[in-house]
C-alpha cells in the first residue's frame, strides 16, 4: 500500500487544477436558450439544464432544475490476473467538481461526447477495451441509472473487462487489487462514484475475514427471508404503487427557483443551486473549459440497516421513487436523505430510533464523493449499520430485507438498484 | 374440448354486442382539447391519444398520433390444480375492437380505471386475487410492455396465483387445462393478447411429444450458442447503439396526419386511423359507453425463426427500437411487420428469402388477435419457421440465438421480450 500512496501523492503532484466560479456571462458556449431558459452548449451536446415538473396523481406538487444527459457513456474496469490474484486498472483522474480534486476512477470514465471526442481533445486511453471488436472478455455490461434526484433518466454503460495480454500502463493508472480496493474503500473521498458503481456490478468474491452471517449471505442456496420471486413481487407491487408522473419543462417555467448572474437556486436555500466554473487542468483531454455544475448545499446520507435472520446477514432495502428516475421506483438504501434533508427527518418510526440514537453496530463508516463532473462538492456519508434481534424483522410494504447474493443477482440486470444502493453495495467489502 | 366448444358457442349466444362506428362528435364525453388537440376523457382518466414526435440524433425524422395510458392495468390468470393437473380460470370477453367480438382472455384484465370504478360499474370479478392480501400463491407478477408502435409507455402488471381453496366460476369463466390452452392457441383470433402475454411469463412445462431439439431448448445447462452474460451484453450493445428520442407532442402538431369528423388518418393512407366506436353490450361492466379505437391498416406479421444448432433448438431474436417503448430497445421476433408493411420490405439479405419464397418447415401459422379494447381488429399473423443448417448461424449484430430456457429467464424481468415476442413465446407450446 504505500507504493500506491506514492504514486498517489506524486500524481497529486503532478496535476494542475484550478476551478474558479465565474458568472454564467462568462460561460463561453454555454448559454440560456431565449424562449425555454435551458443552458447548454452552442454544439448541442454534453448536456443541459432544464426544468422538471413532478405531478402527483395528476397535480403538481414540485418542480425544480434537473440536468439532462441522454446519451449514454460508458463506465469501464478492466481487470487482469497477476500471480493468480484479480488486479483493477485504476486512474488518478481530476473532476471539476471534486472537493479534492484528484480521486481514484475506472479504467475509463467517457460521455459519448466525450470519447466521440465533440471537444477535439486527445483520445480517451484504454477505450479499445471496450468498444468495437474488444480485446478481453466482457465479465459485466449493463446499464445503469445515476442520482435520480439531480438527473433526468441518465444511465451509463458499466463495464467490466477481463483481459490476459500485457497493456502499457500510463503514468495516471495504476493495477491495483481488489484486497487493496476493499482498503481504499474506507477513506473518505477517494474512490469515486463512477468507480463504486462498477465495482458493485463485479461478481463479488467472498470477504476472507467474517463472522459468519456476512459470508452466508454472500452465498447461493442460503436461507434467505424472502425467494427471489417474493422480491420481483414486492419492487412490482411498489412501481404499481407509485401515482407520480415527472416530465421536462422549460427550465423558466420552474416555480420558486431564482436565476441571477452566478447561480440559479431555490428560494428556500435548502437543496441546490447550479453555478459556472472555468477549470485549468493540465492532463485532462482538453487543458481549460467552462461548464456549468450542480452544487448542493451540504451532504447527503445513505444507510444500509443489516441484521441477521437465522444466521444471514440481511440488508434493509427501500422500494422508492426518485422524480428523475426512467420508471421512478428504484431500489434505494434504507435511509436515504438529500443535501439539504436532516436525519431528524426520517418519518419512518421504527427508523428514528436508530437514525437519531446512534445505535445499532456501525460496521461501515465513510464520506464518499458523488459525480465530479457534474455536481460541485457532492458529498454522502455512506454508513451499514448492523442490528439485533431487537429490531422488526417484519417491515412496512415499502422495504423488503435481502441478502447480499438476492442484491447481486439484481445488479444484472439495470433500473433496479440505485446509485445510492450501488455504492453501498461495494461497501459492504470493507465492512468491520 | 367438445365441452369446452359448447361452453363457447353458449356464451356467444348469450352475449349481446354492438359496436357502430361514430363521427368524433358523437363519443359523449371523449373530446379534442382546444389547445393541444388531443383527444381525452372528461373525467381525465382512461387514455388520451396524443401526438409523438420521434428524432434520430436529434433531426425529426417521424410523427404520428399514439395511445397514452400512464396506469397500470393487471393482467392475471388464477391457476389451480385438478388431479395433478394445472388449470387456468379463462374468461370469455367481449372487446369492441375484437374482429369476432368474443375471444378467450385472462381470469382478469382491468384497468385501474377499471378497478377503481371510475365508470361506476360493477365490480371486477376475482380481483381479490391479485391485489391487497391475496388468496393465494404469487408465481408471475412483472410489469411487461405492450404495442411500441401504438402505445406510449404502456405497461401492465402480468400476474398469475396458485390457488387451492375452490373458487365459485361464474358463467363466463371456465377451468381450462395447459394442455387444451396449448390446442386452443392454434385457433386463430381466439387467445387473445392479454391471456398470450400471461401465459407466456408462466413458467413452462415441458412439451409431451417432440424430437428432442425443442425439449431440450427448455433445459437449464444444455449447450447454447451464447452465455446469458453474452446475451445481456449485446443487448446493452444494442440499446447504446440506438440514437433515437421519441417524445409526447399535441395532437395538433403532428405532421401529415388528418382530421376529419370520422377519423385521424395518415395522409399516405399506409399506418392505421383513430375513431370513434358506440359500443352496446349485454354482460360488460357498463352497459353502453363510447371510445375511440386505434383501427390499423391490414394485417401484422411476427415471425419466429428456428434453428437446431448442436442439437438445440435456437430462436432467433431482434434487438429492435419502437417509438412508444420505455427504453426504445426490446427484444423482437425475427420478422416483424406492422400492419401496412409488406414481407417484400424485409431488408436484411439473409432473411429476405425466407421471408418471400416460403423456405422453411412451418411450425406454428395462426392469426392472432392484438388488444381489443384499444384497437380496431388488429390481427397479426403469427409463424414460427424452423431452418436447417443452411441458414447462417451468424447474424448482424442486431439479432442474437437463444433457447427457450434463456427467453423464460428473461420474462422475469420487464423490458426485455417485447409484447409480440412474447406472443410468439405462448406459440412455442403449441409448435407442430
């Protein structure tokens, strides 16, 4: 480890990178459109702000700015073997966004714009391994959603490539392996979001140091409360549910949200406001752009409730509707709480206990970043919090308790886990 | 099955139905709004039928008037044992845009508007089985698309229960084994849409008589030309690939399509027309009510092609965009062509035979009817062709073999096998 610290350290070091906020004057190409009030870019592509409005049972009851992203980039890993022990190329990449500028990333983080290269910058390293006729063998491919809080039905393609050949490894990537990752995984701000995503699609391997239940519930066959067939019951029952609708508007017809020359925010002060930046980087694709970013005001929570039920440890998963979701209802963390939301929030009455106490036995514990490139300091504070006996094993219609394996098999597939759920789920490797 | 058609033929005689074609101006309280033109309910629920606007990387390139029905319906069949044997509560129910007025149909098919008496009718029957604490056993419950080409977004809950208490059967229902389901869906326009779609997700026996290469299409761990994983993969492939947006516009502002008081035509006179239907019926509901109907032009074709590859039987899919789905890509049959498109319009080189000089052994061929309560007799030739080794084992890109067991897998899980797929998945059971 304190080679990788090194390396760390030095490319630290290394990159240049001054992010300054200007007025959206100062945005370049990026400008409001005159009749809807969307920003975007004078190309048409990357993405734009506009406007979201939430019906609820047909009335309205929220609108807000959302970013909108359509096309879908991809998110890689690619991994290989060295001495039988599985290695992740790893990149020191810089995000504008980035309380601390540098953080550690997948093989490859490319928008479609980006690795179509819309900005005539260099191309994206590494990319061969995963378009086209690919060199390696293709372990995860699957799309996956992004906050639907802050973006309209974003996904991106995860990705996971294992190959044999030697590849020339550039001075900003590192192999670093996945007992390594499991340890890097506990410091705060430092494995990105786009990171944590696709590791939490990767099949997992077993955690060598457990107690027991931890180990059974990363295992087929174990008893688990609820069949995979009760659980595609409960998260479809939960999307019937659901009466909301959420459509784009133009970003000027928002209620309660104010635009001056530096930032668009809400009247309140509560969720967010989306400013410009003018970034100065000097190993990034193109060496100094402006873009807008959504900033929020302060940090989110997201917690993961375990317990044991006969001798498995469970999960706590929360069917619930994000507005910027494609189908609204994802599977979400137990408690989950936007910037700008208080754990003296949490309605649920037997979770305020918990949310407000302190109790229950922390086994995970971190701050941990949210998207770099879109959003402005982000910040989550990921927590799995194991419970007794003591705690209701039965739970309102909204949760549903699941094993770390029924939770895995799920991440085949997309639009079930959230973002949220996701990260969480890559915790769980570096759980006490 | 001569009880069965005596069953039939009595219902027939027992059910009055009349539906007459009216002018827009006559459907009561079905209007054009002033503004947008689309034409609604004044009670604001049921379904709308708006106007969709489809880009291809962001250049109109298609418009055309669609069906919008935000609700979840539910589609269910209550299934139970006699003797050993599994058997389905069937319906005999009117639709009024069913070409032969009474086809055989799930134990439910309600629209929430349905359900909750938005038209102040009777109550659904045997409804209690699929909602709230239920009587008995869940074995399907999935949210599967419908119609992409008509539908905007259009989901229904597909559900089938196991039950073991007896259940009083009502006149128009009756008890009806797999094995006669598997020869009554040979018949043409008489299983209809929403009873092939719940069937289909149901998990499959095994065929009794066949040569081996279906049977063992069924099997887990027999050999397939693709893994699962590959599977997910090109189909993540193919969802990136397309570049298509498909959004809700005014009725008023689509291109090339005309309004007169009869009907909402294309001015090709090639796609399908809106009107406006009076329907009169003796054991609905509601006795009397008028909707619009979405009246294609001619008759649909959904080919399957088979072929044995190692001495498995492989079915040939389509990743294929359609305007109205959620997520544009679904799984397609070989073949598909809406009604006013011509088997002479296949494109593909290596389908394009088979498609006009009837090569091919035919294992299913029957005309099957598409959903009557929306659509004016819209049918759809169903076929399942079986090749030998003559024809290609590798396909474009877009197309991809699987077995039967790897398509049932699928069927757990929405937005995969789209709705004519699915029929021709219910088809499979009945192949010669």
């Amino acid at each position: 480890m304190n080679d990788f610290w090194e390396w760390w350290a030095e490319r630290g070091r290394a990159n240049r990178f001054v992010v300054t906020q200007v007025p959206f004057g100062e945005l370049g190409e990026w400008s409001f459109h005159p009749e809807t009030g969307n920003l975007g870019h004078a190309s048409g592509r990357f993405f734009t702000v506009e406007g979201l409005q939430v019906r609820d049972a047909g009335v309205p009851v929220w609108s807000q700015p959302i970013i909108n992203q359509p096309e879908i980039g991809i998110l890689g890993i690619v991994v290989k073997e060295f001495d039988g022990v599985l290695h992740c190329l790893m990149q020191a990449k810089m995000e504008p966004g980035n309380v601390n500028t540098l953080q550690l990333s997948p093989t490859v983080q490319a928008t479609r714009s980006n690795y179509t290269q819309v900005h005539k910058g260099a191309t994206t390293r590494y990319l061969e391994h995963f378009t086209g006729p690919r060199r390696g063998q293709v372990v995860v491919d699957v799309l996956q959603s992004e906050q639907g809080a802050w973006f309209w039905r974003k996904r991106n393609r995860n990705m996971v490539v294992l190959v044999t050949d030697d590849i020339p490894v550039h001075e900003d990537f590192r192999w670093v392996s996945l007992s390594a990752l499991r340890a890097l995984m506990k410091v705060d701000n430092l494995v990105n979001m786009d990171a944590r995503t696709v590791l939490s699609c990767m099949p997992f391997e077993l955690p060598e140091e457990d107690d027991g239940a931890l180990a059974r519930s990363y295992q087929y066959q174990q008893r688990s409360l609820h069949t995979s067939g009760e659980i595609l019951s409960w998260f479809t029952e939960a999307k019937t549910r659901c009466d909301w609708t959420a459509t784009l508007i133009p970003l000027s017809r928002v209620d309660r949200w104010t635009r001056d020359d530096h930032e668009i925010a809400d009247d309140e002060g509560r969720h967010f406001r989306i400013i410009g930046v003018h970034v100065e980087a000097g190993t990034r694709e193109v060496k100094r752009w402006r873009q807008p970013l959504l900033a929020p005001r302060g940090q989110g929570q997201a917690w993961f409730v375990a317990r044991p039920i006969e001798g498995v440890l469970h999960f706590l998963v929360r069917a619930r509707p994000e507005f910027g979701l494609m189908d609204l209802v994802e599977m979400a963390p137990t408690i989950h709480l936007l910037p700008g939301e208080d754990l003296a929030d949490v309605r649920e009455p037997f979770l305020k206990e918990l949310a407000t106490s302190g109790s229950g036995r922390v086994r995970y514990d971190a701050v941990l970043s949210e998207e770099g490139g879109r959003f402005h300091h982000a910040m989550t504070r990921y927590r799995i919090v194991e419970v007794d006996g003591s705690f209701p094993a039965e739970v309102p219609e909204d949760f549903c308790w699941m094993t770390v394996r029924q939770l895995t098999d799920l991440l085949r597939h997309g639009h079930y886990l959230n973002i949220e759920t996701r990260s969480l789920l890559a915790c769980i490797q570096s759980m006490l």
